[in-house]
C-alpha cells in the first residue's frame, strides 16, 4: 500500500511539475523582445545587435527557468547564438514586476546571410526534473543592411588597379533632435538651431537619398515612461518634419523613392551605458555601483528607482538623461558621381591639352584608362596620370 502511495505522489508531483512549464510556455506568448538594430547592419566583416526582454508578471515559478535561445536563420541554415536565462530565483518580485534582461550579440558576417532573420526560440524548464517544453519561436528582425561595403577605401593605382569605384557609394549624414522631459514635440529652439539649420539646408539641396533611419530614445526615469510610445512618437515627429520640408522644397517624384526607418528604443540601457561611462561629473564609485544596478536582475522600473539611492544620481539626471531623449537622424544619400560617359571625355580633354589636369582626379584618370580598348590612348592616359 505504502509504495503505491509513493507512486501516487511521485505522479503528482510530476504532472504539477509538468503543467508548471507547459504554463510558462504559453504566457511566453505575451513577452516582448526588443532588437537594436532593427534591421541588422553590417559593420566590418561582422554582424553586432542588443536585445532586451521582458516577460509578464507571474510567468516565472520558483525553482524552474525560462530560456531564450537566440539564433540566426538564413536559407536552410541555422545559426545558434548566446541564450538569455531567466531563473526564477533571480527575480524573487516577479509576481509583482517584470522580468527583464539584455545582452548584445554578434557574428562573423558571410554574403549567404544577406536575407535572414533572428529568431528566439523559448523554451520552460525544470531543471531538476530536466523537463521543459517549448515555447512558439518568434522572428523579431531581419538582416542583413550591408549599405557598409559598398563604401570602399580608395587606393592609387601603384597599388590597386586605377583605384576608382564606379558603383553607388552611400554617404550618411548624422543629425540628432533633443526633446523635453517626457514630451515628442519637436521644439521650435530644435528647427532653429545649428543642427536644425544644417538639417533643413541638406534637404534643400535635394540630394538623392536612399533611406532616412530614425531612432528614437527615452531617459530612464518613470516620467518619461508613462507614455509607451514615447520614443516612437520622437521619431515618428521627425519623419513628418522632414516630409515638411521635402514638401516645402518640391522634392515631387523624389520623395516616394526614399524609405523611411523608425527604430524606436524602449527600456534599453545601453545608450545611458554609454553616456556614464563618458560623463566625468560623478566618481568612479559611483559609476560603478549604477553599472552593477543596470547589469543585474530586476525589472526596468526597479533598477531605474535603485540609482535615485546612488550618490551622484540628481547630477546623472541633469547633466546626463536629457541626452537620452532623442531622435537620432541617419540619412544615407547617393555621392555625386561623373558618368562613365563623362570621365572618357574629360581624359580626353586632359591628354590633348583642353582640359585641366585636375578636371579629374587621379582615381578617375586611371579608371578612364579601363574604359578605352585602345592601347595608344590608355599609353596617353598613363601619362597625362604621371
């Protein structure tokens, strides 16, 4: 009698076990995974993004875990990266507060990962039944931008051919629009300033221009995170401004070939990372014991309340938080380039005297010389090149 009892419980105790996870799996389906970039980029030879996840209160139960394996698909491959861990002995509010962790990720870049996305797949586990059911997989972003590589250095000839690159170079301009504390109007202070100028005297030069990224960010404290869609709306006000002005500046047909980015950061530390670690208005101590909050567990809201108790914070919010309320412009527009057309006539023009030598440069000389099949006329190029 005594070991069917035994077996009763043990039954029980595993189906508990079992519908534990198989429970946790199904609130997964509520979690929410930031990637940045959004599309992935291509920066050098490789592919680098961050990830922030958050999971809804009560999904975590004690002793049992929840894992986010994070990994690349392209074609018919698969590529695993870092997971993301969730225990629950890690987040003992997570009955009242969100679970939430980053982490950054990368990978060795190849041209057969141009079209892929990144994919989580979530799994619950119970570590000590080594049990765990698997959660609905989710595609978050898709890559690959590689805008990057079609900027290439520029050699003279002695050391790569004529050094001349004759394809679509893109060229990214950089401006940044700063708001008020926990509002996404652009202000009239921003439109009138040195960089609001600069923005609007770029789109009045109508440069072809093939995509305008967008990106917007929030300071951590709790006033600005009563609006979810802050940092949204802090780009989504930029778009409208530049369509404005393009507008304003008849761009017509031009406007509809231009695609338009709007990555908005929510809940992401990195970017408040990155301004401590360059502010000087605070000690060394202090900057350490806010990175040790920021980088440990605990949902985004608690870790933002634990810095008020820093020594040092009243001056991070002053001198520090407004920088974090932005929408950050990238405009990638086409460089200004002569026709192959135009280049043979010009080198021509050089050779026979009735053009400047410095109507081209060097680099366009000598890629005028691949252009003609005439030996005699590439000999006459190679000396108008000397």
């Amino acid at each position: 009698m005594k070991k069917v009892l035994n077996a009763v419980i043990l039954l029980a105790v595993l189906t508990l076990s079992g519908c534990s996870i198989t429970k946790m799996a199904k609130l997964a389906s509520d979690q929410q995974i930031n990637v940045n970039p959004n599309p992935l980029e291509l920066h050098g030879d490789s592919v680098k993004f961050d990830m922030s996840a958050t999971l809804p209160v009560k999904m975590l139960v004690k002793e049992k875990e929840y894992i986010l394996n994070v990994v690349y698909q392209y074609g018919d491959q698969e590529l695993a990266l870092e997971s993301i861990v969730f225990k629950a002995a890690d987040y003992p509010q997570s009955n009242e507060s969100q679970p939430t962790a980053s982490e950054s990720f990368s990978f060795a870049y190849t041209d057969a990962m141009k079209s892929g996305s990144v994919v989580v797949k979530g799994v619950a586990r119970d570590p000590r039944k080594d049990k765990e059911v698997a959660a609905e997989p989710m595609t978050l972003a898709p890559g690959v931008i590689t805008t990057s590589q079609l900027v290439k250095p520029v050699y003279y000839a002695a050391y790569a051919g004529h050094g001349y690159n004759n394809q679509e170079e893109l060229i990214p301009t950089n401006i940044d629009f700063f708001f008020d504390q926990g509002r996404s109007n652009l202000k009239y202070s921003e439109r009138r300033s040195k960089r609001g100028k600069e923005f609007e005297a770029f789109i009045a030069e109508k440069n072809v221009t093939r995509t305008v990224t967008i990106t917007g960010t929030h300071s951590p404290e709790g006033t600005e995170r009563i609006n979810s869609k802050l940092s949204e709306d802090r780009a989504a006000v930029i778009e409208k401004y530049y369509r404005k002005q393009m507008d304003k500046y008849d761009y017509e047909g031009m406007a509809d070939s231009i695609k338009f980015i709007i990555k908005p950061i929510v809940d992401d530390w990195n970017g408040f990372k990155a301004a401590l670690a360059s502010y000087e208005g605070i000690s060394d101590d202090s900057k350490s014991e806010m990175l040790n909050i920021v980088n440990g567990p605990g949902a985004f809201e608690d870790k933002e309340k634990a810095l008020r108790k820093v020594n040092g914070y009243k001056k991070v919010f002053k001198d520090v938080y407004p920088g974090l309320r932005t929408a950050k412009t990238e405009i990638l527009n086409v460089k200004d380039k002569k026709t192959d057309a135009e280049i043979a006539v010009l080198a021509k023009g050089i050779v026979d005297g009735s053009a400047s030598a410095d109507t081209l440069s060097i680099e366009e000389l000598m890629y005028a010389a691949s252009l003609t099949p005439d030996l005699s006329e590439k000999e006459a190029i190679y000396k108008a090149a000397i």
